[in-house]
C-alpha cells in the first residue's frame, strides 16, 4: 500500500506545491479545506483544480472533512487544542463519516496527497484525518 501524503501551501506558489506533488508520485488530491477558496493566488477550487489536471493530478474536494467555523477560528488564534477537539466532534457527523469512508477509497486507488492551508501538518486538521485513513489503510503518512 502507498503512502497518504499530506500537503499544505501556506508558504508555497502553487507551482511549487504541484512540483512538490509531482516529485513525491501523488496522482490524486483530495482537498480538505471547508472553504475551498483562498486569497493566495492559485489555490481557490476551480483554479486550483484546473492547473492540477494540467499537471496530470486528479482533483477531489470533500467538504465535510473539512473545520468548521469555530474550529478554524481557533487554530487562526493559535489554539491547535481546542480546534482538535473541534474537529474530533465535527467528525462524529454522518456526513463526515460518509466523506471519510470515501476518502479511504480515494487514497486505496491512487497515491493521494490531503490537502490544506497550514505549512505544518500538525497545527492542521490534515493530520487527524491523514491518522484516520492510515489506521484504517495500515500505511504511513508522509508530509510533503
């Protein structure tokens, strides 16, 4: 089984993100964000998604494993606790358990990278998830 991979772009172009994609073999992402826009250039959903098919990386965006608005609120302030345990509740939710069961299908098929804002996957929701499908998948992650 291929790894998970985890990326986020908060200090990258999107060129550099794709190349950083590319380099680690990932075929598929899976965007994790609630909101899939961005005011950094290039990462909004339809652009985002566009350049990824250019660069032969499928795009896929699962809105219910995203943080809701308190979560994401929290993490801003830098209170990574409090958006976990958030999160951890937010993910309890039907239609997060149905997005997370058709994430691990997604991961299964292709190398796919769960994509999101912050640079490190441990202030970011990314990882609860990534550590979700990796006990259901039996793999490693890796963060790119």
């Amino acid at each position: 089984m291929h790894p998970i991979f985890t990326v986020g772009y908060q200090s990258d172009t999107q060129g550099g993100m794709i190349q950083r994609l590319k380099a680690g073999g990932v075929k598929r992402v899976i965007d994790v964000r609630a909101v899939a826009s961005s005011r950094k250039a290039g990462f909004s959903k339809s652009l985002l998604a566009a350049s990824l098919n250019e660069a032969g990386i499928e795009y896929v965006h699962l809105k219910p494993l995203g943080t809701p608005k308190p979560g994401r609120d929290a993490a801003r302030a830098g209170r990574i606790d409090e958006m976990r345990e958030i999160f951890e509740t937010h993910m309890e939710e039907t239609a997060s358990q149905l997005a997370l069961n058709h994430a691990e299908k997604l991961v299964a098929e292709k190398p796919s990278a769960l994509l999101c804002y912050e640079d490190q996957a441990c202030d970011c929701h990314r990882a609860i998830v990534a550590d979700k499908l990796k006990a259901r998948l039996k793999c490693e992650v890796v963060d790119l």
